[in-house]
C-alpha cells in the first residue's frame, strides 16, 4: 500500500494565495527531503508560473502534455509529469483550456472520480511522498473531482473581511464532498496575506478561530512584497530569497502540516 499523501488547497474566493501556498509549501517539503509532486489545476496557471516562465507554461499549455487532456481523454498522469529545476520536485501543467473542463466531465460515469483514477498508478508507485492539488477559485465538479482525489484540504485565507466572505458556503461543500468520500479531512485553514497593523486582523483571527471543527494553523502568512517579487521571477519565496520573512512563514507552515498528517 503506498503511503503518499494526498493534498489540496481550495477556496472558492479568488486571491485567496491557494497556487502561492501550494508552491511554497511544496518547495519547503522537497528542500525537507521528501518527494513532491505538484498538480495545476486551475486555468490561470499560476501554479506552474511559479516554476516556470510565461513562455515556457504557455507553451505547456499550449501542448497535449498538460492536465487538461489527461483529464479529457481519461489517462494515467505519469505520463504527464515534467521536472521543476528544484530536486524532489515535480509538475504537471495546467491549460487554459481547464475553463472548459467541467463540460469534459459531464457525460462521464463515475465523473466526480476522474481525476481519483488518473492518479491512481502515481501514488501507488510509491514515487512521491507528496501530491499536492492546486484548484481554481470555484465550487463544482472539478473541485469535487479534486478534493474526491485528496486525503486532507487545506484553505488558505486572505485575512481580510472580504477574504472571509463565502467561507461558510466553502465548508458547506467540502461537507458535501465527503458524502462521496468519507476519507478527506479539512486539514486547517491557513492564513495568509496578513497585515498584523489593520485593526481587522484580530478580529479576522477571532472569527476563523470560531468555526466549529476546523482547525487554524499556527503559522500565518504576513504580506511581504518578496512574494509578488518571487512571483515576477517565476521562482518560490523559499528559493527566491530564502532570508524573507515569507519564506520562514512558510516553512514554519509546512512544519505544522507535517506534523497533522504524520499522525
């Protein structure tokens, strides 16, 4: 039985820092050791802009080597794994055309379960500690298909009032989900874009804090413009400049995750 562990990272709010997160938190487990691979699936491409210049991810996107087919035509996706320049981690690429992929999975059987079956000879070659999801800013069968994948979901959350909006109808989803697969724990929120010097930020803290059965992770993710920086560099924070202050949230993040799913 393989061991690899399944996770995604999912909020129907845009800006919420899900591909961010995602590729730190990816990055700080491959510089701990373990295997990683990465997963884009949201059209904006932002997960593999983050390893990847825009000529390079268009061009990926451009291809038949991207998630996209793999999900359409129904394939094994180690087929489509590529490299990242960084040890123990891997890729596969989004496309633009993953706007069109809810239309794809409607006429097929057992659709909330594709993406599931496609992963299913990648975790049991043991190849990779880690798989970790990245989903687009919505709620349907694609992020359905996408959390049915995972062992635990992680929500990044933008700590400001309008990063909260919406929270309620995203739990309300994942509860749905689990109705078809009982096995997916919400690992935790993850706060993130952080400003300690707005008088929302505590009561924002306050109010995560509430939600009944949801854990919140220690470790927040403060702004710091080294991220957009990285961003424009098409490299994480973590190798980027792995002085910055983000970059040590996100380690410290990932630490925390690890311990959670060690357990």
């Amino acid at each position: 039985m393989s061991l690899t562990k399944v996770i995604c990272f999912a909020n129907n709010k845009g800006g919420s820092g899900k591909s961010t997160t995602c590729s730190n938190v990816g990055t700080a487990l491959a510089q701990m050791g373990k295997r990683v691979l990465l997963v884009d699936g949201d059209m904006q491409l932002n997960l593999s802009l983050s390893f990847f210049d825009e000529d390079t991810v268009l061009s990926m996107a451009a291809s038949e080597k991207n998630l996209y087919y793999a999900i359409k035509n129904e394939q094994d996706l180690a087929d489509y794994i590529i490299p990242t320049p960084y040890e123990n981690l891997d890729l596969i690429p989004s496309s633009t055309l993953m706007s069109g992929i809810e239309v794809e999975l409607f006429t097929k059987w057992q659709r909330e379960f594709i993406l599931k079956k496609c992963l299913e000879r990648v975790r049991a070659s043991g190849k990779y500690d880690f798989i970790l999801l990245d989903s687009p800013p919505t709620l349907g069968g694609w992020v359905m298909n996408i959390m049915c994948a995972s062992d635990y979901l992680i929500v990044p959350v933008e700590a400001s009032p309008w990063g909260l909006f919406g929270l309620a109808n995203m739990f309300e989803f994942a509860d749905k989900v689990r109705s078809l697969a009982p096995n997916l724990t919400v690992l935790g929120i993850a706060v993130t874009k952080a400003d300690e010097r707005k008088n929302y930020f505590r009561q924002t803290l306050e109010t995560l804090g509430e939600i009944d059965g949801v854990h919140l992770f220690e470790s927040i993710i403060r702004v710091d413009s080294t991220v957009e920086w990285s961003q424009d560099n098409s490299k994480p924070v973590l190798v980027y400049k792995p002085s910055a202050r983000s970059a040590k949230e996100y380690i410290n993040l990932t630490k925390e995750i690890l311990n959670y799913v060690s357990r």
